[in-house]
C-alpha cells in the first residue's frame, strides 16, 4: 500500500517515518487494512455511517460525515503524557473563567490584561458573581491540538462552549470496526465509557447531587443534531426544545443549543435560575471568556497562576496585537505568520502568509495595522500529515486531533481515548473544517 507513498518533507508524518518505514504504533493499523481494495473500503466505511444517519444538517440538505478508513494511532506513553496535559489545561481555563467572574486576581496581579477580558465576545457582565455548584463553569471540552514539524503536540485553539463531535468519533470506531479486523494486542483503548463521563460531569454540576437532566437543542436544524440525539438516547435523558422546556423538573440541562449568549431567547429564559442556584448548565453562559483567541495567548500563563505548574502541553504561540511591543515583533516576521479575527471561526477569514501572494499579505497588514485588536496571529504550524485513501490509494493528508475532557467533582478529569481527527481532504491545505471538504479519521490509542 505504502510502494508510491510520497516520503514525508516539510510535515511530520504520524504514520511512516522520513526513511519510508512504518512508525512502530501504526504497523498493526496498517497491517489490519492489507488485503483490502481501499476504495472499497472507503466506501464500506462511508456507508456504514450514512445507514446510521450520521450527518451534519446545513441549509442546502443534510451532509455526509466522511470517515477515511486508514486509523490515526498514538501510542500509550504519548497519550498518557498527552491525557496529562489536557487535564491540567482545562482545570486551569475552568479556574481563569471562576476568577473572571469573582475576584479577578489573575488581573490584578498582572498576569492577563483586563482589556482581554472585557473585548472577549463571550464575556457575559451578568454572570458576575455567580457561583455555578461545585465550581464547575466548563464541564465539557473539545480543545483543537496539532503536531509541528518535530511531531509535538501544540494547542492550536480552546474550544468551552458548547463543543461538538465526540458522538461522531464514536460513529467513526463503529464504521471502522464492522469493516477491519483488529487483531487483539493491536486493539484500541474502547470508547465504551463516553456516556459514563458525560454523565458524571452531568451530576457534578447538578445543585441537589443528582442529576436530573435534560439535553436542550435548538432542534433538527442544528448542524449537531444527530449528536444531541445520539447524546439523549445514550444518556437516558429528555431530548428538548427551550418550548418545552420545565425549570421545575430539572436540576442540570446539558445545554447543545448554539445560543451561547445571554442576550438570546435561551439565556434570557436560564439566567435568573443559573444566579439563583437553581439550575446548573453545562457549559453555562460565560465561559466563552477562555476560549476567545486572545485569551489563548495567555493560557501557559494561567497554567503557572492558577496551578502552580509548568505547562505540560504548550500552545501555537499566539501574539497578543493590541500590546504595541507584540504588535511591532509580529509585524517583523508577518509573513510567516497565520492572521485570524479575533471573532471568527470554522476557519473562515483566516490569512495564512507563508501560501499568501504579495498583494493579499500587504491587505491584511493594512487591515491589521489599523485595526490590531480586531486580530490574533498565530506561529504557522505545518501540520503533521497521515496517509488517507484518496482515489483508491494512499496519500498524507493534513490533520488535527480535537479530544474531549470531561471534567467532575474536585477537578477530576476524564478523557476520552484519542478523541476525533479530522482531516483535510485537498492536497496541502491545511485547513480541515467538514465545510470545506474535511472529513474524520478514527482515532486508536493502544493499550
């Protein structure tokens, strides 16, 4: 399968090392696929997904999640150095949003200006002072992690909101598992506990201990929806829409919906109940605060603040343009960096210099020039690569990895074994959103 595979250059290839040989945590992955016609493959694995109704729902019609059927594998000692990382991160984002919201110590001492606090589109004034049960602010993450040229995992983005995919990793081990036979010692870490971990965090976050919970979505038009389904079902819980929606029967709603602010029809409705103690939510309204670009440029300093530790898993370094120092020591090496607005996501609006022509490099200085505050820029990361059946046979594609960390009572943190990478399907690009021709990968982590 590997006779024409291209050999790695400027990418770390997960998979096949720069000499062409297999990485020792992929052999039994790619040994599971020999014997197989790939396109065949892909399509077995493509359909098995679609004959369980795994979609993403858009405006123009439902669309396919893509699973490529060749597994992303990271070995045990990497994820549990990994899994480590994770944890100590989200324990620390979940303390910057309670001190965001109490005291606010982290800006008094000087650690974080307030301005990237206050200038945060997801900063909610009226969530000062509250005290969500157990502390509890970000009890579900999905945090975007990529590998440098050297193979080290980085933070890329903080995802705290209402983070979406664990139920479509789920689907993409179910596509891959009912189309290759794994032999056992080459068996992934199962991803059976999920619901388990999603219901903890549930019950951590409930006022009264024990959860009675709800999941609330917008409904059938949410791009998700299939997940919410899917999360209900496998919770046992009511699947409901804000209409039908009974405060007096629950104690914790696993909020889906995309109202992630309080000036919306569902903040409106939860937050007297959330100041009150009545109700919990998970992620509750606010928690938007950590996961704003600009904050990333100081969450290795949260980690030192608030944990007392050296980051384990350290972040794209990101410039902070609204310091004028930053601002001039990026604009010295503007054309190897990556320029997002401040605001946006689903990778729309981002300027990657390194693949930009003169004329569009000298608009975005302009832009950012007048205008810095509005940007983050971000280190370009060449992101590691992983062979993907394109046409039949195998060639690297670009991909990240989102894992999901499920955080409890007392700071206890789970995470979910691997998580779902996702893949960019257009030779080179670096960008891997569904919605712009991306797909999934199923991710193993060895025993």
């Amino acid at each position: 399968m590997l006779e024409e595979y291209p050999r790695p250059s400027r990418s770390f290839d997960e998979a096949v090392d720069p000499d062409g040989s297999v990485r020792p945590a992929s052999r039994g992955a790619l040994a599971a696929l020999a014997g197989h016609d790939l396109e065949e493959l892909a399509v077995a694995v493509e359909r098995h997904g679609a004959d369980e109704g795994v979609v993403f729902h858009a405006a123009g019609g439902d669309e396919v999640f893509v699973i490529d059927p060749v597994p992303r594998v990271l070995a045990a000692n990497e994820w549990s150095r990994l899994e480590a990382g994770l944890a100590q991160r989200v324990r620390a984002l979940n303390a910057f949003v309670a001190d965001v919201y109490g005291e606010r110590r982290i800006v008094a001492e000087g650690v974080v200006p307030a301005r990237v606090i206050e200038g945060a589109e997801y900063f909610e004034a009226a969530m000062q002072g509250v005290k969500p049960p157990g502390g509890l602010w970000i009890g579900v993450a999905g945090l975007d992690l990529v590998r440098d040229g050297d193979g080290r995992f980085k933070v890329l983005e903080d995802n705290v909101r209402t983070p979406s995919g664990f139920a479509y990793a789920a689907a993409a081990r179910r596509a891959l598992t009912a189309s290759i036979e794994v032999p056992p010692h080459d068996r992934p870490r199962t991803l059976d506990a999920l619901p388990e971990m999603l219901m903890a965090t549930l019950k951590a976050a409930s006022p009264r201990g024990a959860a009675r919970a709800v999941l609330l979505t917008d409904g059938e038009h949410n791009p998700a929806y299939y997940e919410h389904e899917w999360a209900a079902r496998e919770l046992e819980i009511p699947l409901v829409e804000p209409d039908d929606l009974d405060l007096d029967t629950v104690d914790v709603i696993y909020r889906r919906t995309n109202a992630d602010r309080l000036d919306t029809e569902v903040g409106e409705l939860l937050l007297e109940p959330i100041r009150e103690g009545r109700v919990a939510v998970v992620n509750t309204f606010g928690t938007g605060v950590a996961d704003d670009k600009l904050t990333h440029a100081y969450v290795e300093d949260m980690i030192r603040f608030y944990e007392d530790e050296e980051p384990l898993l350290p972040s794209v370094e990101t410039f902070d343009l609204g310091d004028p120092a930053l601002l001039e020591r990026a604009l010295d090496v503007f054309d190897e960096l990556v320029i997002k607005p401040r605001g946006g996501y689903g990778g729309e609006g981002i300027a990657v210099l390194p693949h930009a022509d003169p004329q569009d490099r000298e608009r975005v200085r302009k832009a950012v020039r007048e205008s810095p505050t509005d940007y983050v820029a971000q280190r370009m990361v060449m992101i590691s690569c992983h062979p993907t059946v394109i046409d039949g046979r195998l060639v690297p594609r670009h991909v990240d990895l989102r894992p999901y960390i499920f955080l409890g009572q007392d700071g206890h943190v789970q995470t979910l074994p691997g998580g779902l990478t996702r893949v960019a399907f257009d030779e080179g690009s670096l960008v891997v959103n569904s919605s712009q021709n991306g797909g999934a990968k199923d991710t193993w982590v060895l025993r």
